[in-house]
C-alpha cells in the first residue's frame, strides 16, 4: 500500500511538471520591435501601509527607479537582461526543483543576504558594476531525492546579465 502511494505520488508530480510545461510557462508572442525584457516589479517592504495617513504624501516612483524590482523567471531561460548599478531583481524559478544558483562574476552582480522572498522564489539579486555576468542554475525535482528515485530529467537555466 505504501509503495502505491509512493508511485501514485510520482505520477502526479510528474503530470504536475508536464502540465506546467505545456500550459504554465509559455513564453508570450512579442511583435517585432517590441522589448521583451522583464517588467520592473515594485515590492514593498514589510512596514509599508496599505493606505497612507491623512498626513503622509504618496510619492509616485519612476519606472526607471533602482527600488523597483525586475521579476526573473523560468520564461526568461537563455535571455539577456539588462540592469542599472545599483537595479535589483528577484530570481523567482519555482518550487518544483531544488535550485544550485550560481554567478560567474559576483562583482558584477551577487545576491542580496538576509533578504527573505516569497515561496518559489532563489533570491534577490543586486547590480554592483557595469559589466557582464552569467546567472546559471540547475533545477534537481524534488522526487529525485525520494525512494524510490523519480525519472524526472533535471533541468538548466541560463541568463546573461548586462549591468550599464
């Protein structure tokens, strides 16, 4: 009975990733000309109000504020983005694999410590130079851990990160 939950398990994580990867991460058409790259996200912090005080201001911020954070995910796969000094994103690649994060130049770009993200998210990530870097990750499945072990493939992500 235990190893038919075992397989029953597997089988739908496996129908899981494969409906992900069929109807979850289809990368949008862009008509030629059109910028691709990710849209700044902002993100508030923990003490912010939803509605301000009578006596508060709200001040607008612009679009190309190193504050707002850019959104990177599994749509972005062999990408190449471009980021300010000081312009931070969010690595956010899902909860379906176990992430390896790696940067071949952390002084260029390196990730944020003691920064908590949301759930399926590796990381904030912060422009230090201009220059350019490679973020590379390899996404394990979870089941691949279990026993018995799941044939799920591993998976690789990629994206190139120029800093002006």
């Amino acid at each position: 009975m235990k190893q038919l939950k075992i397989i029953l398990a597997i089988i739908a994580l496996a129908l899981a990733v494969i409906l992900i990867g069929v109807f979850g991460f289809r990368k949008p058409a862009v008509a030629p000309g059109v910028n691709s790259t990710p849209t700044p996200v902002p993100t508030p912090t923990p003490m912010e109000s939803a509605t301000p005080s009578p006596t508060e201001s709200v001040t607008p911020t612009p679009e190309s504020s190193p504050t707002q954070t850019k959104e990177v995910t599994l749509e972005d796969n062999n990408t190449t983005i471009t980021l300010k000094v000081g312009e931070r994103f969010l690595l956010k690649l899902g909860e379906i694999y176990d992430w390896d994060i790696s940067i071949d130049d952390q002084s260029i770009v390196s990730r944020v410590v003691n920064i908590l993200v949301v759930r399926g998210a590796q990381g904030v990530y912060i422009a230090h130079t201009p220059g350019k870097a490679v973020l590379t990750a390899t996404g394990d499945p979870k089941c691949l851990k279990s026993t018995p072990r799941c044939a799920i493939a591993s998976i690789l992500f990629k994206v190139n990160i120029v800093v002006e």
